[in-house]
C-alpha cells in the first residue's frame, strides 16, 4: 500500500535557513506553453496534420521519446544536448509522417530548443523573491531535471548570482524524485534537510523531498495545476517568503 502524507496546513515552517527551488513553473515557464513542442516545432509541422492529431496520441509519441531521453541523461555539453533532441524529434516525426518532419527540420527544432532561449520566459516577482529571499540570510539552491543550456539559460536570465548550490539532473543521469537529486542538493548546501525547504510543482518530486528530510512547498502556477493538499502552496514567487521563518 502506498504511504500517504499527512496534510499540512498552510502556514510559516520555523528554523529555515535554505530555498531548494525548481525551475519549470516555479521560476520560469515555456512562452509556448510546452517544453517540447515550441513555436519552431509547430512552425515545421503542417498545421493542419498538426491541429488533427488527437492529444492522448501525441501525449504517447512524447512519453517514447521522453523514455529515450531518460534512458540517455547523463549529458555532458550544449551540443550533446541538441543531438540528443534531434532524435526525440525523430521518434515524434516517425510516429507521425503527416506531421512533415524531415530530418533536417528535426535538426532546426533541436537547435533552436537548445540554444533559443527566447522559449523561456520569468515568471513575475521570480528575480525580486530571489533577491528577497538573499537579503533576509537564505541560501537558495536549485533541484531541477534539465539539460546542459539550463547555465546559458539562468545567465540570459541573469539570475545565476543568486544561487549557492546546483542540482541539474543531467549531471547527475537521474531524474526526480531519484534520492540521489537531493542528497547532491545537501551535501552542496551544507544546512540539515530539517533546514530546508523545496519548492516544485509536481506532488510526487515533493515526496521524494520529503523522504529526504526537507520540507515541500507546492507551486501552482501552471494554469489548470491541482494543489495537493498534503502541501503548502504558492501562487507567485513572491509568496515564498511568507512561508518560511
């Protein structure tokens, strides 16, 4: 039987002194609304093959090649990255030959997801909580499952300097809630898991934070995302901080 949590009630934790926080939904999100099928992926497709697909049999294609990637994470450079995209493009144009992805557009969509960082977009308050956050003593970490441009993506952002610690799934070939995410993340942090907090989106990473010791905070940002009321929750960045003391 699964081991549920007991729910919390949404006030102030006491005694923190460090902010894991992820980064998908959380501080920024993809400006077309998906990680994966960016504007220069619909840009390739026919629209009309595109508009015709049914979701739940995108949403499989998508699973195989997100299997592919998992299977492959450990990656080491910007330009590993992109070949690994360029066949996760090839398995989604595979699956669906109207779509009219060749091989050379595959390659132009893994490009651009990799080195465009014009995807991405800060959520509002992410920059001015951060700051906050650094000003009142905390140090702050990231835990997030991504690849090799995530460092030219938080220097486009400019918001790098505000991190004392790291955790990026694809230095590590795992991804969340593997136990090996978050001890990466403490033993770079230097604080007691009891110490801190993580703030992500997903119900089941927060498990695996709470496995570890370290209290879970729910980020609800993504329009349609269900709160799970085993957790504190936020709306904004900005309402992190009056949830730790």
């Amino acid at each position: 039987m699964r081991k549920t949590l007991p729910i919390i009630k949404q006030t102030a934790y006491e005694g923190i002194k460090g902010v894991f926080l992820d980064l998908g939904w959380t501080l920024e999100f993809p400006r077309n609304g998906d990680w994966m099928i960016t504007e220069a992926f619909c840009r390739a497709c026919s629209q009309q093959a595109l508009s015709g697909l049914s979701p739940f049999a995108l949403k499989s294609a998508l699973a195989e090649g997100f299997s592919y990637l998992a299977k492959n994470h450990k990656v080491r450079s910007e330009e590993e990255e992109e070949k690994q995209f360029i066949h996760f493009y090839e398995i989604i144009a595979e699956k669906f030959p109207e779509l009219g992805i060749t091989s050379e557009k595959a390659a132009d969509i893994a490009h651009d997801r990799t080195y465009n960082m014009h995807n991405y977009e800060l959520i509002e308050g992410s920059r001015e909580t951060l700051i906050k956050l650094k000003q009142n003593g905390f140090k702050l970490g990231i835990i997030s499952d991504t690849w090799p441009s995530v460092r030219t993506q938080l220097a486009y952002f400019d918001i790098m300097q505000y991190f004392d610690s790291v955790t990026f799934s694809c230095d590590l070939g795992v991804f969340k809630p593997d136990p090996a995410m978050y001890k990466d993340a403490l033993d770079k942090i230097k604080l007691p898991p009891e110490q801190t907090v993580f703030v992500d989106d997903m119900p089941h990473i927060l498990e695996g934070a709470v496995k570890a010791g370290i209290k879970p905070i729910q980020s609800v940002q993504e329009p349609g995302k269900c709160r799970d009321p085993r957790f504190p929750f936020i709306s904004s960045p900005a309402d992190i901080p009056a949830l730790i003391c």
